[in-house]
C-alpha cells in the first residue's frame, strides 16, 4: 500500500485548503451618462465616457 515518505507541513496543508486562488466575477457596474453596463474604472464602450468627462469620441 502507498504511503507518504514525509508528513505534509500546515503551511503546505493550509495552502492548498485555501481559497485565495479562486476567480471572482469582475465588477460591473451601470454607466450614470448612458445607462450601459461597463466594467468598474473603466471607460464606457457604448458612450466613450468616463467620471463625467468624454474621453473617446463616439459615432452618434
């Protein structure tokens, strides 16, 4: 039968139990000029806006 050569140490244990390393769902959030979805800190797809100031131009 199979038999560990050395015991584990908690440290190891403990990483490998954690869940740290698990993916989170980003941050969505509604843009206040447009109304679309958009990604946290990031400029608007839709409307070229971002914190209140047009930074890209967009085709109307």
């Amino acid at each position: 039968m199979a038999v560990p050569k050395r015991k584990t140490s908690k440290a190891r244990r403990d990483k490998r139990r954690s869940t740290v390393w698990k993916l989170e769902a980003p941050a969505i959030s509604r843009c206040p000029n447009c109304g679309e979805y958009k990604l946290s800190h990031r400029v608007c797809g839709s409307c070229g806006y971002y914190n209140g100031r047009e930074v890209i131009k967009t085709e109307a």
